[in-house]
C-alpha cells in the first residue's frame, strides 16, 4: 500500500467505519454512473447530439467529437475517484459534472424536452430533465463529500465499482440479460 493510501480498514480496528463503508459505496455507484453513462455516449453519442440539439445548446458543442469527449471527462472522472492520488482530482470533476447534469435538465424541463438523452444507452429512455437534475445533485454531494472528508480508496472501492456496474449493465440492458439468467420453465436443474 502506498503511503497515505486510505485502507479498507484501520489498522487499530478489523472493521471497517460506517463511515468508511458509506463513502466506499458512494463513490462506487458514483464511478459506475459515469463510467457506463460514457461508454454508452463513446458507442451511440448521436441520442445525446439530438437531445442537445433540441434544448439549443449551441452546434458547435452538440458534435460527434464534443459528445465522445464529454464521455471521455465522465469517464476520468469516475475511475479518478477511486484512487488516493487522483481522488481530489476526480472529486471535482464529478462536482463539475453534477453541475452540468443539473443545468441540463433544468434546461431541458424548462424547454419542454422530449428527445430521449440516450443516457446509459437507451435511446428510448428520458428526456434532458428531473432525473438529470436529481443525478446531478447526487454527483455534486458525492464530489462535495470527497472533498471534504478521507475516503475510502483502493480495492474495496474497485470491488466495489465493479459490482455496480455489473448490477447497473444488468438493470440498463434487463431486456436481454434477464432471459439469460432466468431459469426456463419446465427444464430442472
């Protein structure tokens, strides 16, 4: 372990805090959010380029490239909050985000949007809106948060974001996971 580095748990206890314990399942859901909402943007950045369009946000930053670079700060964003080095890092960058997600879809409702962001790739889901104003508010507490407290980093956080975004790929694509996993009626095990 590197100097510094926050553990998992404290040397003068074999238990993690509750405190510990939060912060670790914060940022994990936190990185796994951003990190699936950008690669859904890098593979199909034209929903989000349709849904940006439709609030008039400007042509020049509504491009293939804008979008996929977008996804790209996400991205950093999330993995960055993981790890002692880059969390302060990573903390204000997904504040930064937090605050955009909230401006969008403060936009968005006061536009009336309709468009489907594509977020998480699902070119059918939301509009720019609420649930972009709440996922907002959540971000801008969790970087806020990092900033301000230790937190956890380090492998449990990896687990930890590993195991969210297993759970949130499942959830985001039930369409065609959940038959996958679903034992067939009829057949025994």
């Amino acid at each position: 372990m590197l100097a510094g580095e926050c553990c998992w748990y404290r040397k003068d206890s074999p238990m993690a805090s509750m405190h510990d314990v939060v912060l670790v399942v914060v940022n994990s859901v936190a990185a796994a959010i951003l990190v699936q909402a950008a690669l859904s943007k890098i593979a199909a950045p034209s929903h989000l380029r349709q849904a940006l369009s439709e609030v008039d946000v400007p042509d020049a930053l509504t491009t293939t490239n804008a979008v996929r670079l977008y996804a790209g700060i996400e991205c950093l964003a999330g993995i960055a909050l993981l790890f002692s080095a880059t969390r302060s890092v990573g903390a204000v960058l997904v504040a930064a985000l937090g605050l955009v997600f909230i401006g969008l879809g403060g936009l968005g409702m006061a536009r009336g949007s309709v468009e489907p962001c594509g977020c998480f790739g699902n070119p059918a889901g939301r509009p720019l809106g609420i649930t972009n104003v709440a996922l907002g508010a959540a971000l801008v507490a969790a970087g806020a948060t990092n900033l301000l407290t230790r937190s956890p980093t380090g492998s449990a956080a990896l687990l930890g974001t590993a195991l969210a975004l297993l759970v949130l790929c499942l959830y985001v694509n039930r369409a065609w996971a959940w038959p996958l996993i679903r034992p067939r009626r009829g057949t025994s095990l």
